[in-house]
C-alpha cells in the first residue's frame, strides 16, 4: 500500500520562471519505502482551507541501487499550471525546512535498466521523470544507449537545462540530445516548430533506427503524446515497445459520455487486506465512495492520469469516464482506474490489493 510520510525539504532549486525542484531528505528508516523505479512518481499533499489537495510529481533523480538500502534523497520537478492550488503553493511558499506529507513512489512508466538502445520524446515537463530514467540507465548499463528528443517552447522555459548537459558531457557518446524550440529560433539544430506525427515520422529515422530501439518513451502533453505514438505506429513499432505518459490533459478530453448507472448499486472493497460494502450514491465515482468509508483509500490526481487508485476488477462491471494511465494490457488484465469508474452492474467489487 502507497503510504504517506512528512519528508523534509532540503533543497528548492528555481529552474525556470515558472518551475522548480524540491529536494527532500529520506530518513534512514524509511529509505526502503522510497525505493523506486527511474519514471515512478510522488504523490503531494497538503490541506488548505479544509480541503485535501494532492497533486503527483515525478522523480527526477536517478533510481537507488535496487540491492541498496533505497534513496537518501529524492527529488521533483514542479511546474506552474495556471489556477494551479498545488504548483502555487510549491512556487511561492515553500522553503528549506519545511515538512511536507509525501507519498511513497508509485507509477508503471519506468524503464528497468538493461543493454540497448532506448529512446524518448517528451515535451516540458515531460522531461522530468525521462531524466531519471536517462541517468540510471547510463551509469548501470555501460553497453546501453539513449535518444533524448525534446521540445520546449524556448530555451528559457527548458527545465533541468543543465542536469541533461552534465548528462551528455558525461556519456557523450551513449546520450543523444536532440532540442527542438517550438518558439524561439536556434543558431544550430533543427528548425523550431511543433513536434507533431508528420514531422516526427521524418525525423526519427533521420536521427536513428528505429527498428532497433527496445523501448521509447512518451511523456508531455496529450497532444505530443498521441502524435509521437501514432507516428511511431506508422513506422512499424510495436505496441509493447511504446510506453507513455502524459501531463496535463485538459478537461473533457476523450471523455466518455455519460450512461446511466443501475439505480442501486454497491461496491465491495478489498483494501490493506480488510474488506467493506458501501452503496454508490448517485453520480459518484467509486473511488469517492470508496473515500467516504475509507480515507485511507490511495489517490493523486482523481483525473484519470497518475494511476495511484488502480484496482483490479474481481466482479461486475464498470465504466470508466477516461483512462490515461492504464495501459491496454493492463485493462484486459481486469484493472480499472477507481478515480474515473462508475457502476454499470448493481454489484461491483474491487481489489486494491492485487
């Protein structure tokens, strides 16, 4: 079960106007939670006027030796969103010494270190958990190699501009850099403009080969995102090779319509090994009545992107309003996001646990 800790902020380091990276100490007992894969990401909280705000971030650290006894500290990309009650609060308020409740690292988009040639195309902040996942990989795989394609609207907007220089510098001849400014004209390069499924489908068996790579990794924006994928499809990579993750999707995209739900319907529970039946009130979510019974019920985002609630579907049926989290072996399996989830059988039953 993700649990939630008060860690110490050690470090805010401000990257651009509108970001920063927080830096938090792992007490010696609880390293071992922190371990994480390079992608996981963490979930923040804070309650202000009565309400309990949570937003994830993803790590941008390298990942702990999986034999360790787990970070010492980890690290966070924040990124101001306009109307944003968390990414404010990171900006302007938070200071060395504070002591803010962390949750333990969750997330499925990570790359498990191994010999090859992995590649990535992110968009903003996209770029924060592809930089752990970088760095780990180069320092444990001395035989493997990277393809790092960006984009930014300008050089001035770029978070951790200088950790992936250090980066390069340190493995030039295993990272390859490409940097693409949809706003702002470069000296040398590639020509500014968006990345989309047309001009990705030309650059990137320009830049390498594409049959060749075991893995790439999308993360930004949805729009970045379902481009770099369907101009990946196109150029014959299969689905299993193309994992991604995407920020800041906006309301009401790819959302389903609205169905009507049984008239009464419960959801059984199985969650941290103890299990409970509760009724769906009209228009909730599971997750939300899942909450009103257990607070202790794991969530972020509760818009359909972290996949901090996912639960396994033993019994009936569900419909779920969006899912960008879950990947299409996942739902197959039976898994659901609880967050986005509606009855659509009187009966329901979710594992938590699985």
């Amino acid at each position: 079960m993700a649990r939630f800790h008060p860690l110490r902020v050690t470090a805010v380091d401000r990257l651009t106007d509108d970001s920063v990276a927080l830096t938090f100490a792992v007490p010696p007992e609880l390293r071992a939670e922190y371990r994480h894969a390079p992608g996981q990401h963490l979930a923040l909280r804070r309650v202000a006027d009565g309400a309990d705000i949570r937003r994830t971030y993803s790590i941008c650290s390298p990942a702990p030796d999986p034999d360790g006894e787990g970070p010492r500290a980890l690290r966070v990309g924040v990124r101001l969103v306009e109307g944003g009650a968390f990414s404010a609060y990171a900006l302007k308020e938070i200071n060395v010494g504070d002591e803010l409740e962390v949750m333990t690292p969750a997330g499925r988009f990570t790359l498990r270190p191994a010999p090859g040639l992995y590649a990535a195309v992110v968009g903003g902040s996209g770029i924060t958990p592809v930089l752990s996942m970088a760095a780990t990989l180069l320092a444990r795989e001395p035989s493997a190699r990277f393809c790092l394609i960006r984009s930014d609207r300008t050089s001035a907007s770029t978070m951790f501009l200088e950790e992936v220089a250090d980066l390069k510098d340190r493995h030039p001849e295993r990272l390859q850099l490409v940097t693409v400014l949809s706003r702002e004209e470069q000296q040398a390069g590639l020509p500014s403009g968006r990345l989309d499924e047309e001009r990705l489908t030309g650059l990137l068996p320009a830049l390498l080969p594409v049959p060749e790579v075991a893995g790439w990794f999308l993360c930004g924006p949805y729009g970045l995102v379902q481009g770099a994928e369907r101009a990946l499809r196109g150029l014959g990579v299969t689905r299993d090779r193309i994992h991604q993750e995407i920020f800041h999707v906006d309301a009401g995209t790819a959302t389903r319509p609205a169905s009507a739900a049984p008239a009464h319907s419960t959801v059984t529970v199985r969650l941290d090994g103890r299990g409970g039946t509760w009724p769906v009130q009209d228009g909730e979510t599971l997750l939300e009545t899942v909450l009103r019974n257990r607070p202790d019920a794991p969530y972020a985002c509760k818009g359909g992107v972290c996949g901090t609630c996912r639960a396994f579907l033993v019994a009936g049926e569900v419909r779920m309003d969006r899912n960008f989290a879950l990947e299409p072996e996942e739902t197959e399996a039976g898994y659901v996001l609880a967050c986005q989830s509606h009855p659509a059988t009187e009966k329901v039953e979710l594992d938590f646990d699985r």
